[in-house]
C-alpha cells in the first residue's frame, strides 16, 4: 500500500466538491496539503477544517494560465520543499452541439481540463524523478473511451488526459524509475453538479462523489494504475474495440449514451 503520512500532497480544484474530499482522505492519513482552486473564500473555509490536522497551503491558482501555474509552483517547492502526490482533479464542462460551441468555450474547457496537465506534471514530475519517487493521479473519466455528443471538448480533453498520462508513464518507466507512480481515475458521470440536468447511461448509475472519490482514493492506495465506475465503464474499450463501429453505435443508443447530455444544465449560469 503506498503510503501518504508526511508526505506533502497538491489537490488542484480543492476548495470544494471531489478537490475536498480527496484533500480530506489525505488530511485523515496524515499528509500535508498544498490546494490550489480559483475560489479564494472557498480554500479559506478548506484550509479552516484541514488545518488542525495537518499543515495546509493554499494558493489562488487560475489552472488555465500556464505562468500562474508555474509561479505557484515555485512557492510550492521553496515553502514546502516538494509535492510527493499530485492530484489532477480541476475541471469544468460545458455541453453544446459542436458547431454552436463558442470558440472561447472550447479553449477554456482543454485549457482546464488538459493543459493545465501540461504544466502541473512538468512542474513537479523533475523532483520526483531525481528522488525516483513520488505519484501523479489524474482524472479522466469514461468518455475518455468514447465519443459523446454534446461535450466535444470535454470528450477530446479526457481522451487527451488517458494519452498524455499513458506517454509519460511509458517514459518514466525507460528512466527505471518505478519509484515514480501514476494513477488514471476513470468514472462514469459524478454528481459534483457539473452534470446537472444529464441522464447517466443504463448500467452506469450516477455516482455520488464521496463514492467515486473513495473508490479513486483507495485505487491509489493499492497502486492501481487504471481505475474505473461503475463496472460497467471497464468494459467499454474492449466493447468498443471488439465491435464493428455501426454496432457499437446502436448499443451506445440503445443504453442511452449518446443522448446523456442533451439536458444539460449550466449551474454556474444559476
């Protein structure tokens, strides 16, 4: 079991919803946090809760901005001497057919949701390669296995997080630093409120986040490297791949799949 305690632990988006509860199970075994979120008086009421039991950092980090990143980053490791676990969980969506998408949603949604993966791992993944130790978990989700309609962006930046996460992976593995670890959490839609107004497909049941969070938590714990919900989720890349695509189609209709976010609802628009 990969141990946490002492350890020094960043939960990017963690000043609510899963940031929190993961910050929340690495509070309870003992490791120190670094939470970055864009919503300062949420990390405030984070870092009030967390801090008797462990020490807390918090900075305002807008994800999408590759110098903020980096600058946060560098207070990071001179006030905390390094992060040990890196947790990219971040994320926003938004759901429209593809041509009525603005321009501007697009690239927020891969500036979040992807390239603020770019600069997170090569901030902190030199210091864990040097001490061949450490462990990135990043979050993808089942639409990382398949196209759905209505997210585009979404769907091709959790695609993205499974390739870039898999291309790293397989070069630390060429360095022979398997003290290095890596972590793809994969789960079918999380009511997080992201989601509000979806209908998660048939077999797929929504899940709570204190759910998928304590299923993600205890994968890493156990060094899984891929890790997927409900069970359903597990099977779709080998049905995708053994079936004619044709198929495959009518399947993802007749469970509801491609039609999953045609109510979609933009909470933050509330």
């Amino acid at each position: 079991m990969i141990e946490v305690k002492g350890k020094t632990a960043l939960v990017t988006g963690g000043a609510m919803g899963m940031g929190l509860l993961w910050a929340r199970y690495f509070a309870r075994d003992g490791a120190n946090l670094v939470l970055w979120d864009i919503n300062a008086e949420g990390l405030d009421q984070a870092a009030e809760e967390l801090r008797g039991q462990v020490d807390v950092m918090t900075q305002v980090v807008d994800v999408s901005d590759r110098k903020q990143i980096y600058q946060a980053a560098m207070k990071v490791q001179a006030e905390t001497g390094g992060v040990d676990i890196l947790v990219n969980n971040a994320g926003i969506v938004f759901s429209k057919p593809f041509l009525e998408t603005p321009d501007e949603k697009l690239s927020a949604t891969i500036d979040v949701d992807l390239k603020a993966l770019f600069w997170t791992m090569k901030a902190f993944l030199p210091r864990m390669i040097e001490l061949n130790a450490g462990h990135i978990i990043n979050i993808s989700s089942a639409s990382g296995f398949i196209g759905v309609p209505r997210m585009p962006a979404y769907v091709a930046s959790k695609w993205g997080v499974i390739g870039l996460t898999e291309s790293v992976r397989l070069e630390v593995r060429a360095m022979q630093k398997d003290g290095v670890g890596f972590t793809l959490f994969c789960p079918s839609f999380v009511d997080t409120g992201m989601f509000e107004g979806a209908k998660a497909p048939l077999l797929t049941p929504m899940l709570t986040p204190e759910d998928a969070v304590r299923i993600a938590y205890d994968g890493f714990r156990d060094s899984k490297y891929m890790i997927t919900a409900p069970w359903m989720v597990g099977l779709t890349p080998a049905l995708k791949g053994l079936l004619p695509a044709k198929l495959f189609d009518v399947i993802s209709d007749l469970f509801g799949a491609n039609t999953a976010m045609d109510k979609w609802q933009d909470t933050r628009q509330k």
